[in-house]
C-alpha cells in the first residue's frame, strides 16, 4: 500500500471522528477557529455542486479520509449508495463510525488499483488528495474505467505553477521538504498538468477548471502556519501557496 503523509499522523492523534481534513475555501478573512470549518464545508459544497448528486446515484469517494464527506452525503441525500476507499486503516477505522442512513461501505485499497468492476459508478469524488497517488494518469484511468456512460469525476489538485517559482529555492530542497512532511508527492514536479488534455485521452472531458488558489490560501493563517519559508515543510507549502507557485484547481469531468 502507499505511505500515508506524515501530517496525516498528528490528525489522527486528536480526530475524535469524522472530520475535514482538507483545506477550505474563503470569502472573507480569517478568523475565529470555527471559521475553518466553514470554510471547508464550503469547498466541499463547492465539489457536490459540481458532482450534482441526485438519489439513485451509486457515489464513490477516492481518498475518504476520515469519512465526513460521505456522511454528509449521507446527511444531505436519499436513496444513493456510498462507497469510500483508503488506504490508511486506521483513517477507516474512524470513517466506519459514520452512522449512515444510506447503504455506505468502506473500502481499504490503492487509488490506482481500485478493486470494483467496470461501469459501477455514477460519480466518484477525490478531494484534495491525487497529488498523492502514484500517478494522476493511473488514477484518472482507473475513475474512467468504473464510472459509467455519462457519469462524474470531480476532484481538486494541488499543481506547481513553472512560471511562479522561486528562484531562490532549488527544485532539490522543495522536492525533499515537502515529500518530508507531505510525501508521497510524487509527480511534485509535473508542472502545469494538464487535467483536460490528460483526462481527454482517457475518455473523460472536462466539464469545469475553477482555479481556487486564492480562495484556499487563507487556510494556512487559520492552521497558524508560520510565514517563514524557512520554518519547515508546512511553511514552505503554504509559501508556494500563498505566491501562486502551487495553485488549486477544481475540476469536474464527464465520461
């Protein structure tokens, strides 16, 4: 299976259950902690309004998590069936406390191996989550190969911007502070994906590209991470955020 990210370590350490552990996306300045929250229930809105979720929809969620974007689904809509993949047992094991009224099965397994049949979906979801996987290619192709006819991929991605780096930090030290704290990251230094000519030759088409680097950047004040680049992974992360070298995309596509 692949490695879990090292921040994903100290989350679990106080998650009392499900929980965002996403980025959110904000209209307005930081401020109290239960600002964050808001925050990432609106990125999250953001996404099932792209997925346009209706009942009898069989959804899967690729890189659950701790299971609260299923068990708002759950929440928010009837007569669909849910599906959640990890690969971390023990982020399912607190995923599986989401009393579900829906039918909502857990799934431990790779991103880019998804062990379901051809055509057995009607949406699948991936937030803020595929710049982990092996590969986006593998992934996108594995997403195409179990939704069905005119069914729904959305996702949101981190992509490194080649005209926005810093001079002044070498591809090296990124590449080893990030993959520190943040790896598996390993497509790091694929510049300017290109979600819709990529998803193309997989038979998705893109249905929308929302560029919300702007939007999401504010999360780093409301974790209280440091400005300083200097100041570790999450420093740098948030700096290559905040100077629009690593932008956030929404995307949404159609088989």
């Amino acid at each position: 299976m692949p490695r879990t990210p090292r921040y994903i370590d100290a989350i679990l350490v106080d998650a009392a259950g499900p929980a965002p552990i996403h980025l959110g996306h904000w209209e307005g300045t930081v401020g109290a902690p239960e600002a964050l929250r808001a925050a990432q229930d609106r990125l999250e809105t953001i996404l099932l309004e792209l997925a346009e979720i209706e009942a009898g929809q069989r959804i899967l969620d690729v890189g659950c998590g701790l299971g609260a974007t299923l068990a708002r689904i759950d929440r928010e809509h009837e007569g669909v069936e849910l599906v959640g993949v990890n690969h971390d047992a023990r982020q399912l094991a607190i995923a599986r406390t989401v009393q579900a009224r829906n039918p909502l099965e857990w799934v431990e397994a790779d991103a880019c191996a998804l062990p379901f049949e051809d055509a057995s979906f009607d949406r699948a979801l991936a937030i803020e989550c595929i710049f982990h996987f092996a590969s986006r290619r593998a992934f996108l192709a594995e997403a195409a190969r179990v939704l069905r006819p005119g069914a729904r991929l959305v996702f949101s991605d981190y992509v490194l911007s080649s005209e926005r780096l810093d001079a002044r930090l070498s591809r090296e030290e990124i590449g080893a502070r990030i993959d520190h704290d943040f790896g598996p990251w390993p497509e790091l230094f694929s510049l300017d994906v290109d979600h819709a000519a990529m998803g193309a030759t997989l038979g998705l088409t893109l249905m929308a590209s929302i560029d919300a680097t702007e939007a999401t950047a504010p999360s780093y004040e409301a974790f209280g991470v440091p400005r300083d680049a200097s100041e570790g992974g999450p420093a740098l992360l948030a700096h290559l955020h905040r100077t629009g070298a690593l932008r956030m995309y929404y995307v949404a596509m159609q088989k």
